[in-house]
C-alpha cells in the first residue's frame, strides 16, 4: 500500500542552524511576526533571532503573550496583533507552545471564525509562511501539521491538523535548548519519546516512520538522562535536538495513539505540562497496548539494549517496559499525588476524560482494540 511521507520544505540543524537559514528565510517576507513567551523572551534565543533579522534586513514585531497552554483567546489576540503589525509571515521561537500558536495564528489570519470551529476538520488554505524554530528538545512541533490548542469555554485541548499547517522551515540548534531546566527537559524529552514510541506502534506507522522512530528511541534511551542531569552536555543537547525532530517526523506521518489521547485531557482539566502527563501515562497505557504488537516492543527492547535475540518477543516487550519505568525514576517523573492533583477531583472526572480521549481519535490508532471502558480503568489505576 502506498503512503506520502511529508516533511518541512527546509531543515536547518545543527550548530549555527538559524545563520544557516538566511537565504530561505529573507525570501518569506518583508517583516516578521514572532510568535513566543515571556519566559523565552528573557532568555538569549530571542535576542539573537531579533539581531539576525536585523542584519538580514527583515523588520519585525514580537507578539510574547502565549502561555504555557494556548487557548483560543490567545490566538484570537495573536490573530489580531499580525493584522495590526502588518506582518506577512510567522516565527515561532520557544518550546511546543509558542510553535503550535504560530501554525494557530498564521491558519486563522486567513480563515473565518473562530479555531474552535476547526476542531475535527483538515485545516486547508493558502496561509503565511511559519518558521519553526524549537528552544526545548521534545514537542516535535517544528516538524508537525499538527497545533494544540485548548478551547477554553470547553475546557478541551483540541488537536487540530492540516499538511497546510506544517512549517515551510525548521530550525534546530541544540544550542537554543542548553538553558532549559532540568524538569522542563526531562518533560519534553518525554514527549519525544513517546512520540516516537507510538508512531512506531500505531496502525498508521510505516517503512519510513519506523526507521526515524527507533533512532528517536535509542538516542533519548541514551542521552535523555545526561541532558537531564547536565545540562550543559553539549552532546546530550545535540542528540536529543536530532531525537526530537525525528520523533515529530514520526508523527507527522503516523500519528500518536492511547497515551496522547489520554494525556490531553490531564492537561486540559489539571493544567499538568503536557510531556509530564504523558510520562505519568506512559507506563500503563503502553502495558495495555503490548498485547497488541508484542513483537515491535520486542523489537523496541533490542534497539536500546534491554534485551536480546535469545529472549522471546513476549519476554522482550517485557524488558521494554521495566527499562520505561527505570527511565521515569532516573527523570523524578511526578506521581499524579506528587503534582498535586486530588484522588477525588481526579477521579470524579474520569469519565468526561474517558469521553474526550476517545473523542480525539488518537487511542483509535493503537494496534489493539481500546473501548472508553478500558481508557477509564487506566485512568483508575494511576492512583493506585
């Protein structure tokens, strides 16, 4: 069966990636609208966005009122700035947030309504150009036709998608990445991982998905715990900056399954970092979707070393999972009573959770069978 495999027009990686980029990025407009944080923008990576744009002759506005969970209202703002400054294409500087408002912001300067109403649908059109330019190591988003974005009045985070919102450039220095904390890149080196891990076990995986997920795998086995523990590693840095993109080319083609599906709702009722929910799910949601390809978790093992060709594919998948939760503990990932989120609170919400996970589609991509009774039952089993 045939598949399309699709990918940012431009890819600029490695050391020196943004002066890289020049050539590419003067042909996109005349003045550009940077999409990030306030956080991000305390820290140097704007400035030197700011100062090569300067040189390069490309004016600019800096639109910094994007939350670490973007809402409707905030791309509503963002729309509304754009317009204002007069801007004809988008930078997206900062983790995943500020890079999925871009791709939000840049589709609703051209469409009518309100990015609600798009929930479910395949985002088309002819819209301003967005560079992606990541500061943290995990969300894929630079890669990706997907955006994130929470629906306030629903209190849903909606997936919206689109190959029209896939950035036209990429830019991945890791040096960008050298000043995130240590949770925040434990968080999002998380997310990478399972990006990569169900691309690898969904039903829309392939040829060329799987290749990029197992290196995904390998690298953030190896060096996710050094650029945690170290953050200056520069090595570390590198190999997760390359782990991340390749683990949001994974998705972009294959999609994510059971954990996605049931982290966003966490994040939307509970306001927990989206890679950290996943982390907190990553474990049990895996446990149950092993029995439907025991042999690609087999196979997962035997990529980071946690098993080898002498032991069953049953017995492989096996150590993949015990390696999981080993990971989890060397990255002090937060039980959901340690982030403070209350049994009661939490579990008076399973259902509307169970609801919305499903809703999303992504548990429908899981290579085993998933029914709202089973997402409920997990849910459970994170308090006990």
């Amino acid at each position: 069966m045939a598949y399309q495999f699709k990918l940012p027009d431009y890819t600029f990686m490695g050391e020196n990636a943004l002066q890289a980029s020049e050539c590419i990025v003067r042909g996109l407009g005349k003045k550009a609208f940077v999409v990030t944080g306030k956080i991000v923008t305390k820290t140097c990576a704007v400035q030197k966005l700011t100062d090569c744009l300067t040189k390069w002759d490309i004016s600019y506005t800096v639109f910094n009122d994007i939350c670490g969970e973007p809402d409707t209202a905030a791309i509503q703002a963002g729309v509304e700035a754009f317009k204002r400054a007069g801007c004809d294409f988008l930078i997206g500087i900062g983790g995943g947030s500020p890079l999925d408002s871009a791709k939000a912001i840049s589709a609703m300067s051209i469409l009518k309504g309100s990015i609600s109403d798009y929930m479910g649908v395949e985002i088309k059109g002819c819209f301003p150009s967005v560079v992606a330019i990541p500061t943290t190591s995990g969300t894929g988003s630079e890669a990706t036709k997907f955006t994130v974005i929470t629906d306030s009045a629903k209190n849903v985070k909606m997936l919206l998608k689109g190959d029209a919102l896939l950035p036209v450039v990429a830019v991945v220095d890791p040096a960008f990445t050298e000043s995130a904390p240590g949770d925040v890149t434990a968080a999002t080196g998380m997310d990478a991982l399972t990006h990569a891990i169900e691309a690898y076990t969904s039903r829309k995986g392939n040829t060329l998905t799987d290749l990029y997920a197992l290196d995904a795998i390998k690298r953030i086995f190896s060096w996710l715990p050094e650029a945690y523990c170290n953050g200056s590693n520069k090595k570390a840095r590198e190999e997760m900056a390359i782990a991340a993109y390749e683990a949001g080319v994974c998705i972009n083609n294959a999609s994510v399954t059971l954990v996605h599906g049931m982290s966003r709702p966490i994040g939307a009722l509970f306001h927990v970092p989206h890679g950290i929910s996943n982390a907190m799910l990553i474990t049990e949601c895996l446990a149950f979707a092993l029995d439907g390809c025991p042999d690609r978790f087999a196979k997962i093992a035997r990529q980071i070393g946690a098993a080898d060709e002498s032991q069953s594919d049953r017995e492989a998948a096996g150590t993949f999972i015990g390696a999981l939760k080993e990971l989890c503990w060397k990255l002090e990932i937060p039980t959901l009573q340690e982030h403070g989120i209350e049994r009661d609170a939490f579990e008076s919400n399973i259902k509307k959770m169970a609801q919305d996970a499903m809703s999303s589609g992504s548990p429908g991509n899981t290579l085993r069978e998933i029914a709202a009774e089973d997402i409920a039952a997990i849910y459970k089993r994170l308090y006990q």
